[in-house]
C-alpha cells in the first residue's frame, strides 16, 4: 500500500479578527486519487478525507468553505450537508 498526500491549494479567511485557514490536499493511495480538506482557526483542526475524487468538485467544495468562513467547529456539519 502507497500513499502520499500533495497540498493543492491554500486560502485564509477572517472573520472579526479570528483567521481560520484551510488546505485542500491531492492524497493517492495505490494509484487511486481523493481530496481532503483542512480546517485550522488557533487551536482547532478539522481534517475532512476523502470527499471527493473528482479534482473540479473539490476546488468547488473547498471555495465554499473559504467563502462561508466555515470553523473547524462546523466543519463536519457543513460537509454533511454539502454531500448530502
């Protein structure tokens, strides 16, 4: 088994002060390729695998939790609903 994780993207977002940034990561494992997207805002850490294996939905997906400034918090909630 073969995996490596490449970082694709990263953006920042702010909201009355706090900085929340997210990372949108490339992983493949045994020739197969998925999107993960993180989450960090200070202490706080949201790592969300494998949502998609399709490079166009991740950028859309990713784009949507920069613009709606979604914490680590919330994260999971939102991508529920985005999936769903």
């Amino acid at each position: 088994m073969y995996r490596t994780a490449e970082l694709i993207m990263v953006n920042v977002a702010e909201e009355d002060g706090i900085v929340i940034r997210y990372f949108l990561y490339e992983d493949t494992l045994d020739n197969r390729s998925s999107f993960s997207i993180e989450c960090r805002c200070g202490d706080e850490c949201a790592l969300l695998p494998d949502i998609t294996s399709i490079p166009e939905r991740a950028r859309e997906i990713f784009e949507l939790f920069v613009r709606g400034k979604v914490t680590p918090t919330s994260a999971f909630d939102v991508i529920e609903e985005i999936l769903s």
